[in-house]
C-alpha cells in the first residue's frame, strides 16, 4: 500500500521537480500583491487584538493559499486525466488500490501547498511580519492542504469539464476565501452567516493557524474540524473513483 | 485464454454490446471488426475492467471478472485507443511509472526499460518528454508500456488508427512478431485490411451484435473467393464465385464491362448487414 501511495506521489514529484523553479516564483506573486495591498496599503490604518492588521492577515493568506494551492493542484490535473488526456486509465488499469491512487495523489497537492505556504511566510518575514510557526501550525497547515486536496479530486471527479471545475472553483473557494475568517474576524458577520462560516473548513484553518502563529494555543476544535472534514473528503473520494467506471 | 460467455452491455436504454460469445485460445491473434459504434471499444472496456458488464461471464486464463480484478490486471496489457500516454512524462519516466504501478523490482526495470525502447526502436528518445513525439512514436511506446509486466494477453484497441500507411505497416510487423512469441492479441479494428492481414481469427459485430465469426479467409471463401462488380443503368451490381474461372465465364456473357477481383472482408460485412465498415 505505502509503495503504491509512494508511485502515484512519484509521479507528480517528477512534474514538479523539473519545473520547481518557475513553480516557486509563480506562488510568489499572488501573496505579494495581498501583502503589499491589505498589509502595507489598506491595513496600515488598521490595528486588531492580534496587533498589526499585516500580523492578523498572514495567516488567512496562508490559510486560503494553501486552500487554493492545494485544490488545484489535484482537482484540474486529474479532471484533465479523467477527461481529455484519459492517463487515468493507465492507474485504472493497474493493479493498485483506489485508495492509494487517491492518497498519493492528496499527498502531492499537500507537498504543493506546503511549498506556497513556506514562500508566503519568507515573505511575510521580509514585509516585517511577526509569526512564530510551532508544531500545532505545522498540523493545522497540513490538515488543510490535505482537506482542499482531497476536496480538489472529488470536485475532479465530479465535475464533467472544465468548465464546471472553473464553476467549482467560483461558487465554492472564492466565497470561502474571503468569507472564512481570513481578511476580517468572522464575529463581524451577521448571526446567520456568522453561523455558516462556523461550518467551513476553511475558517477553522485560518483560526487554528493565527492561534498557533502567534504562539497561542491552538483552538482543538479546530483540528478536529479539519479532521473529519479530511476523512469526509477522502472517503468520498474512493467512493467516486470506485464508481469511475461506468 | 479468453472465455466470453452471455456479455451484454447497456448504456441506459441503449444496448452497446448484446450477448456475446466469444473463446480465444492462447497465442491467437484475434479481430473484432465493426464499424464505429459497433461495440468494439466496449468489449475492450469491460475485458479490461474499464466498465462493468450489465450481465454475462468472463474468464481471463482462468481467472473469473470481476471476482480476480487484481490477478488478471497483472496479466493483460492495454493500449487504449487515445494516446493516453502521461505527456507530462518523458519515455522512460512513462514505462518507469507502469513498471512501479506493477510493482516490478527496481533493477529489473531499468532493463526492461532500456529492452523495451530497443524493442520499439525509441531508445535515443527515452529522454525526451513524450508531447514532441509523433503519433506513431507514441502508439509504439504505448506497445511498450502494456508489455513492460510481461502480459500474457494484449489489448489493443484500433492500434493504428490515424497512422499513414508506412507507420501501419511497421506498427503491423510489431504486432505480428508478439503473437508469434505466444503472446494472446485481442486488437479491435474497423480497417479491413488490418483484420485481414494480422488476424488468424476475426468476429465481426454489428450493433453490438456478433454476426460473423471464422479466419479471414473462411469467412470471404463462405461468399465465394472471387466477386464480379459491374454496372447495370447507375446501378452498382456484384456476384460471387468459388473460382476465377466460373468468373470469367460470367464476365464474358455480360455485355457491360466488368471487374473481377477476389472477395475481402467488406464483402462480408456488405453482404451480412447491407452497409459498409466505414459507414
């Protein structure tokens, strides 16, 4: 099993080590562009209980980052697999189990968003933000590029073109991204929203790595959120590739 | 090696493959035969486990579908009819992932890597990343990603559709000299010439129905080894004869001019369903 995950993980290492370079600088526009704007721009007149809005923010551009990253990285390379290029026949045919396709395949969306994440915090470092990763913002951080990984090869599994990836993509991470706790403290929210938000995986990332970040204890609701949302994911996951044939 | 027993398969109301029956003994190289739609591809699909039959039986040297999938996957090679060949990858990478998928040992795929690239004459573009490959190239390293595990049964389906004729050919050499190493080939085709030069036995379909089955030549000397075509008014006129002689004859007591030549498996295909393969 663990030689099978390893295999699928393989491949994708491949793709993404010859292109490591241009991978890296590409993940470094994004995030400067948000820290140049809400950190240096817009939030220099704002202060939080966290301090400076650029140290409350970090975190939330971490957590939809990776959330995006992570999603991406699975969900439109296997959609494109499943759909166009038919290279997912190649994993059908062989015999492997459907969980270790699915988790080899998680595992390398987790590998991309840790690698985004690990450029957002140089930079945050260098616009002169103060964070403080511990082993819980390790956790938190993985947990959530492994639920939006997972998420990413449901929607890809679901969706039956590209198009309706796009539509995934803006009826679902786009809301979360702004709504989730990551820009503005979600108590801000009106009650029922407010209420909502508290269910999103997404939110529960941005509160567990600004805790932890700033070297406070990690809410374990949080994690435990982010876990079950995992499991759901995966779960979910193996059904549909198991189901992939008509 | 390969027993089909009952397969039918439906697509909600419609029916893509009805019952079919089929035995294909072990080194045989065997034809499905159709035209597009006729249920070729999806007995392909369900052999190989790519969609589930909605009844029927299948055995694979033995092993029962859809009971033994991991065994059987072990000893069929598959070359789809796209190019489906990870283009992200180069032509080593390519067969170094299916060989890990196969769990094949580490040094034991390095060999068999380099066997294979000389086998399919790409060995001084292993290193190369499979999108600058040429169609041809590319069904050539497909042959050699199905046989990297060394399958006792190979798919193939519609190998050379799209190559040029000389590409075909030399696809066909590839394909000849694996079924004379004993390997089983299941190849499903809609050119004539490709059922007919390559197939010791063809099963021709039809709306997913099996209407023919025998050897090339069994099946065309059943019509009668030589046709007469001719021109009666607009009309386009053919008739068959066991021998060229009894043609001749024909031809001379016409009083349009006329063709013989000998009868192919399009004949066949005419003759059992009023169309043509490529209709």
């Amino acid at each position: 099993m663990i030689g099978q995950v390893w295999t699928v993980f393989w491949r994708d290492w491949i793709v993404l080590r010859r292109r490591l370079g241009r991978y890296i600088l590409a993940r470094m526009i994004s995030p400067i562009l948000y820290l140049v704007a809400f950190g240096w721009g817009l939030g220099r007149n704002i202060k939080t209980s966290h301090g400076s809005y650029l140290d409350f923010i970090v975190p939330g551009i971490i957590a939809l980052n990776s959330m995006t990253i992570s999603f991406n990285a699975v969900g439109t390379p296997v959609n494109m697999s499943r759909l166009y290029h038919k290279t997912l026949e190649e994993y059908l045919l062989a015999p492997i189990s459907v969980g270790s396709y699915v988790l080899g395949k998680v595992l390398a969306g987790v590998l991309r968003g840790l690698i985004s994440s690990a450029v957002i915090i140089i930079l945050a470092y260098l616009f002169g933000a103060h964070l403080w990763p511990n082993g819980w913002f390790l956790l938190a951080l993985f947990l959530n590029c492994a639920v939006f990984a997972a998420l990413g090869l449901v929607a890809a599994m679901m969706m039956n073109s590209h198009e309706e990836m796009s539509n995934f993509n803006t009826y679902v991470l786009t809301p979360m991204s702004f709504l989730c706790a990551t820009f503005f403290s979600a108590n801000q929210l009106p009650a029922f929203l407010h209420w909502g938000i508290e269910m999103l995986p997404l939110t529960h990332a941005s509160y567990a790595l600004r805790q932890s970040g700033m070297g406070g204890k990690v809410p374990i609701v949080s994690i435990i959120v982010l876990v079950s949302y995992f499991g759901l994911f995966l779960g979910i996951g193996i059904c549909q590739m198991k189901q992939v044939r008509e | 090696m390969i027993e089909i027993a009952g397969l039918t398969k439906k697509y909600g109301d419609r029916t893509a493959v009805s019952d079919l029956n089929l035995a294909i003994s072990r080194g045989e190289l065997f034809g499905l035969l159709g035209p597009n739609g006729a249920g070729k591809t999806t007995t392909i699909k369900v052999l190989t486990m790519l969609t589930q039959p909605t009844a029927g039986r299948i055995a694979i040297n033995g092993c029962q579908l859809p009971q033994d999938e991991r065994r059987i996957k072990a000893m069929i090679g598959v070359v789809s009819q796209h190019l489906n060949l990870d283009i992200e990858l180069t032509a080593r990478e390519n067969l170094e992932l299916h060989g890990r998928l196969h769990q094949i040992p580490v040094e034991a795929r390095k060999q068999r890597i380099d066997e294979l690239l000389d086998f399919v004459e790409l060995r001084e573009r292993g290193n190369d990343m499979v999108q600058t490959f040429s169609g041809g190239m590319k069904r050539r390293l497909m042959i050699a990603r199905a046989l990297f595990h060394h399958p006792q049964v190979l798919f193939l389906d519609e190998p050379t559709v799209g190559l040029d004729p000389g590409v075909r050919r030399r696809l066909w050499g590839l394909i000849r000299s694996l079924a004379s190493e004993g390997l089983t080939v299941l190849l499903t085709t809609h050119y004539i010439e490709e059922a007919e030069n390559l197939c010791n036995r063809v099963a021709i379909l039809h709306q997913g129905k099996l209407i023919a089955l025998d050897s090339p030549s069994s099946l065309c000397q059943g019509l009668g080894e030589y046709v007469v075509e001719w021109l009666d008014g607009e009309n386009s006129k053919s008739r068959f004869f066991a021998d060229r002689l009894t043609a001749a004859e024909f031809v001379g007591a016409l009083t349009t001019e006329a063709t013989i030549r000998r009868s192919n498996l399009e004949d066949v295909f005419v003759e059992l369903t009023g169309r043509k393969v490529a209709e």
